[in-house]
C-alpha cells in the first residue's frame, strides 16, 4: 500500500472516530431532545448560544405577555448579562433592569 492510500485510510478512520465522539458526547449532553425541551438544563444550555441580548429581551416580553414570568425572568437574566458584558450604554442597561424588576414584583 502507497502512502497516499495509507494517509486516506488514516484520516478516514479519524474522522470516523471523532464524528462518533461527537454523537456520543451530544447523546449525553441532549437526553431531553424533544422540542422545546423540557429539561430546565438542556433549556438554559440552549438559551446560553443565543448571544444577541435583543433577542432574548423580545423573548421575555413574549413569555411576560403570556404569563410566565419565570421563564420571562430567565431571558430577560441572560440578556442583562449580556448588555453588561458588553457595556451597553447606561440607559440599555436600565431598560433591561427595568423589566427584570417588574418580573421580579409580580
């Protein structure tokens, strides 16, 4: 067998065992797979890829409008989070903290 042939195979067999690392590792992480999930981990560990804090601000309105306000509180959490991380004027910041304080009074 020719090296090239050689280095083919190898890098197939790579491949092949880090896609099934990566399954495996997903498996075990995503128990709950259903959608939406009803896991609260798998929810936060899905909320965490959402780095756009207007997103999450416009997501807390629409669970505030419909009356959940713990889920509310968590999107509106993450998303003030993530205007101070980025150090959003001060006036962003008290929009935000203005409605995490009307979730929290309810």
């Amino acid at each position: 067998m020719d090296n090239s042939l050689k280095g083919i195979l190898l890098f197939a067999l790579k491949v092949s065992l880090v896609t099934v690392a990566i399954v495996f590792a997903f498996n075990n992480m995503c128990r709950d797979c259903s959608f939406p999930p009803k896991n609260e981990i798998t929810k936060l560990f899905l909320i965490s890829f959402i780095q756009n804090p207007y997103v999450l601000y416009k997501l807390s309105e629409m669970e505030k409008k419909k009356g959940n306000s713990e889920k509310a509180k968590v999107y509106i959490e993450a998303a003030l989070a993530l205007v101070e991380i980025h150090g959003a004027p001060k006036n962003v910041l008290e929009k935000y903290q203005k409605m995490l304080d009307e979730l929290n009074n309810k």
